[in-house]
C-alpha cells in the first residue's frame, strides 16, 4: 500500500471545536473539566496550548483527536463531524490523520527504534519493505540514522523522544497531537524536540498542536492559547500568517 496524501494548504482550518464540554465523575459529583472551549487550528501553524496543571489541557486535546467523547459540543476535523461517527470510524480517522507525542514518550521497551516506527506502519498497511523504506527516511529526518537498532533502554530522554517524533510524523499526519514533549527533556533537547514539530507544520503542512507548560517553547509558536479553568483566556496570534509550506518537498518520505 501506498499514500499519497493531498498537499495541506498553510492557513487552512484542519479542526475546529464548538462548545466543547467535559465532565468528570469524582466520587458522587462531576466536575467539568472543559466549559464550554472553542477552538480552532489551522495547517502549518505551530498551536501551543498553554496553562497550568490541571486547567483540562490534555483532556482537550483528547477530545481533539478522537480518544475522548466530549459531553457536549463539536469537533470538525478534516472536514469530519468525528464525534458523529461510529467508533470504528473515529479510530480509522486518528490512524489516517492524526500523530501523537507524549511526555512519557510511549515507546515500546523490546522494541528497537526501528520497529517502533515500522510496527505502527504496518498495523496502518505498510508492507514490510515500504514500512521500513518510510521508518529508515523518518528516523534519518530526526537525526538517529546511526541509532536504529537501538531499543529505549539505551537511547537518552531527548533521543526517545525522537524516535516518537520520527513514529509520529512517518505517516505524515495532517494533525500532530504533542502533549507536553518537552517536559522530561533538558533544555538542549527539548529545543531539538521543539523544532522537529515546527519543521512538521512548516514543511509538510501539518497542524501542530502542543500541549504544554513550558515557557521555552513558545518562542516556537505561531499562535498561543492559555486555557485556565477549562476556559480559554486568551488566544494570540505571534506570527503573522503561516508560510507556505514545500510542496515538492514533503517532510518525511516521498
Ligand atoms: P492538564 O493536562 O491541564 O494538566 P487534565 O486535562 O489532565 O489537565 O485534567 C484536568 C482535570 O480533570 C484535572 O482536575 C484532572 O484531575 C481531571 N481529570 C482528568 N482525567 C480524569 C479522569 N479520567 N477522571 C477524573 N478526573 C479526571
Ligand atoms: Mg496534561
């Protein structure tokens, strides 16, 4: 199986969000944790979404990216309804559209840098030879080419994080989902980690949206929001309007 995904265009709405509300049950009562949140972002933008702990930011993006029904409200992503769709199509959505970087990096422990990335390429369809054509250009991308038969154990923080990075963006997501990448890394490391999500909307067009407390990174943005409260704010753009992104020159592949 092949991909060829259609060119992203810089400035245009990949998801918007209406509404949206989230309650937890703690013991006998709720509390909401998303009060009613709009928000949106667009293609080649990277979207920080600052605040402090506890503020409902890692619910958000749950709610973005289909691991989480909101209570109320909508997500229109890549032009989807997501939260209308039945649940095997919500999971075919998040395969087909959506990477995901954690703060706890999430790789496997048996696994090599290698196969973390061609495991998840070939559970999307890959054969062997292509998901590991794609792994090998991807994990080159993020600058562990020589560090590919290495599994967590002897990698460093800042060069697992990487290899999610590189498992993230192999399939060229048009939504990249980062929540708090940075938060385990030092500061070297977590400026690395922090360009390769800018280099995913500048060159290939993705919509990046970073989940983070993290003052370091929001030189990095092109739009900030801070939510607090499970309410947003403030939203501000600091860039104007995205760059166009390389067409003929995809990020990760060809
Ligand atoms: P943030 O990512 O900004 O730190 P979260 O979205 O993780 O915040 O959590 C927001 C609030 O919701 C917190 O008070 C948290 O304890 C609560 N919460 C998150 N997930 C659950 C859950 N599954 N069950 C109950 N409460 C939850
Ligand atoms: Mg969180």
């Amino acid at each position: 199986m092949s991909q060829s995904p259609s060119p992203l265009v810089p400035g245009k709405t990949a998801i918007v969000a209406k509404g949206l509300v989230k309650r937890f049950k703690t013991g006998r009562t709720y509390i909401e944790v998303l009060k009613s949140v709009d928000f949106d972002a667009l293609h080649g933008d990277v979207t920080m979404v600052m605040g402090p702990s506890g503020s409902g930011k890692s619910t958000l993006v749950a709610c973005l990216s289909g691991l989480l029904r909101p209570d109320g409200g909508r997500v229109k992503a890549m032009d989807q309804d997501l939260w209308s769709l039945p649940s095997g199509r919500i999971d075919k959505f998040r395969l087909d559209n959506c990477g995901f970087i954690f703060q706890g990096f999430n790789l496997f422990p048996a696994l090599t840098a290698l196969q973390q990335v061609t495991t998840v390429l070939k559970y999307q369809g890959y054969d062997v030879a292509e998901a590991r054509r794609m792994a090998m250009v991807s994990l080159d991308e993020v600058g562990l080419g020589h560090r590919v038969n290495q599994r967590p154990s002897e990698l460093s923080g800042g060069e697992k994080q990487r290899v999610a990075i590189a498992r993230a963006l192999a399939k060229q997501p048009r939504l990249l989902f980062a929540d708090e990448p940075t938060s385990a890394l030092d500061g070297e490391n977590g400026q690395i980690v922090t360009r390769l999500l800018q280099r995913a909307a500048k060159e290939h067009g993705a919509a990046v949206i970073c989940v983070t407390h993290d003052h370091r990174m929001e030189s990095f943005a092109d739009r900030v929001i801070h939510i607090e409260d499970g309410r947003i704010l403030d939203d501000r753009r600091v860039t104007s309007q995205p760059a166009p992104a390389a067409a003929d020159r995809p990020l990760i592949g060809a």
